[in-house]
C-alpha cells in the first residue's frame, strides 16, 4: 500500500444540513467508483470522531495523514466555533488508497459547528454514525467536564481519546470519574508504554529498590503511579523533566531501544483497541489517591 491517499473528490458546503450532507457523501461515493473497472471498497470499521477546537484544528490534521490508509474508516472532525452565529459548515472528502485494481476508500467528514450547534453535538452526529460500529472519540486540548457537548460525547461514544499531556494540570480524578461510562485511552500513558516495557526486565530486585521518576507531568505521573500499583508501595514524587527517565537506586537507568513513536502511530494504536484497559484504570486510580 502506499502511503499517499488519492482524493477523488470532496464538497464543500456552508449552512448545511445533516440531510444534505448525507445526500453528498453518497454522491462523492459514487464518483469515486463510477469510472473504475472496478467498484471501490468502502471500508469502515468504526467511526472516528475528532472534536477539534479551532487553535487544535492543524495538528489534528496532520495527525489524520499521517495515519494513510491504517484506519480508512468515517472520519467527523468536529470544529466548535460557539462565538459565531448558528449554522453548520460542512467540507467532505473521499480518501482512497490503491489495493491492486481497486481502491480502499474512507470518508473525512469536517463540520464547523457555529454558534448554539456547537453545544449539541449529539443531534448532528448522530445521524451520521455507521451503524452497528463503535464509536472513538479523540477530544482535543482539555475536555470541559461537566458541560453540556461534552456529556452528550461521552454518552454517544464506545472509547474516548485523551492526551493528558495536552492539559495545564494532570487529573486523574476526573479521568477516573468517566471509567463507569465508557472506555476511556490517554496518549500520555501510550507514551509510556516503552518505558513500562523496559521496567518489567528489572523483576524482581526492583521491588525492593529506591525508585526515582522524572519526566513531562502527565506521563511520570502514570508511570509513577503504575509502579506504586505493581509494587504496592508508594514511589518518590517525579522529578520535572523534558523526557521521561528512571533510576533505581543510584543507578541511572537506559532509556528504552527504539525511536519514539508519532502522534498518528500512538493514536492508531488506540484506534485498534475495543476493550478496557485495567492496568491503565488502576494506575489512574493509584494517581487519584497520591
């Protein structure tokens, strides 16, 4: 496969509906497939959903590309934009990627979401759900616990997607609050997986060992409180650093082999993932109760 989608063709729309929305995404459907000897294969597994405060909206994009043809499902970028005056704003896209004589094809749904529709989102997306798929939500920045679109999102989807690293302030009481309502992935604890990975070689002697943290916030704290729930014992409070590092005792420990991955493998990563993860919820858990 390669990694450069081939746009067969997009619309763009001001103060639409969800209705003609759907009537053009069933047009570019069928323009991408009409003139091929084959037709192209519309494949889904979930629908993605993204919601994209405006200062989120290029990195999020560029997180989207680079994920190529890994997850060619339904895409809704949800851009709220409550200052502005009513409406919805819609820019569609068919993306496929070659697959011998045919093409796999995924669709990238971009909504501006203006004024009062930007505080319900659950009737705008809805409708446009592939049914009898899950739902994932990536919510951008720091999601506005308690508010009105934030409930509804949490209610709609199967998985929600966060980067504490995105917050001024790790919380993990709030993250924790939300593991009776759905699954909930943060990309800071994906960060730290290599690292978790590379700790485990040290069983058994590092139960007994003095153990230092430091690193970005988000991610020692989650490393840190990962070690208190496998030890059982409380962890020395992380030191601050640019990246994450670890000594036992005196000694300063390798960091793990291998580069680090992007932010389109890490949220792929958790795109490929359907069921709770226990070790993350009880490391959270042990975060709330330091």
């Amino acid at each position: 496969m390669t990694d450069l989608a081939i746009i067969e063709d997009d619309w763009t729309g001001e103060d639409v509906s969800i209705a003609r929305i759907e009537r053009e995404l069933a047009r570019l459907r069928y323009a991408s497939s009409a003139e091929t000897a084959q037709p192209n294969l519309r494949t889904s597994v979930m629908t993605h959903i993204a919601w994209v405060p405006p200062e989120w909206l290029g990195v999020a994009e560029e997180t989207l590309a680079g994920m190529a043809e890994r997850h060619p499902s339904r895409t809704l970028l949800l851009v709220p934009r409550p200052d502005e005056a009513d409406g919805i704003d819609a820019q569609l896209s068919i993306r496929c990627f070659p697959v011998g004589d045919r093409a796999v094809c995924g669709e990238v749904i971009e909504l501006s979401l203006r004024g009062a529709r930007a505080q319900a989102p659950a009737s705008i997306v809805l409708p446009l759900l592939i049914s009898d798929l899950p739902v994932f939500c990536r919510w951008r920045g720091v999601p506005p616990f308690g508010a009105t679109e934030f409930e509804q999102m949490v209610d709609v989807v199967d998985r929600l997607i966060v980067d504490t690293a995105e917050w001024p302030e790790p919380d993990p009481a709030a993250v924790a609050s939300l593991f009776d309502r759905t699954a909930v992935s943060d990309i800071a604890w994906a960060r730290t997986q290599r690292w978790r990975a590379e700790l485990a070689k040290y069983w058994p002697a590092i139960r007994e060992q003095e153990i230092y943290v430091r690193g970005p916030a988000a991610e020692a704290a989650l490393l840190r409180a990962w070690l208190g729930a496998r030890l059982g014992r409380g962890i020395r409070s992380v030191e601050p650093a640019a990246a994450l590092g670890v000594r036992l005792g005196r000694e300063e420990l390798p960091g793990p082999p291998g580069g680090d991955p992007t932010p389109s493998d890490l949220l792929s990563a958790e795109l490929d993932r359907f069921d709770r993860d226990p070790i993350y919820e009880q490391a959270v858990a042990a975060a709330t109760a330091t």
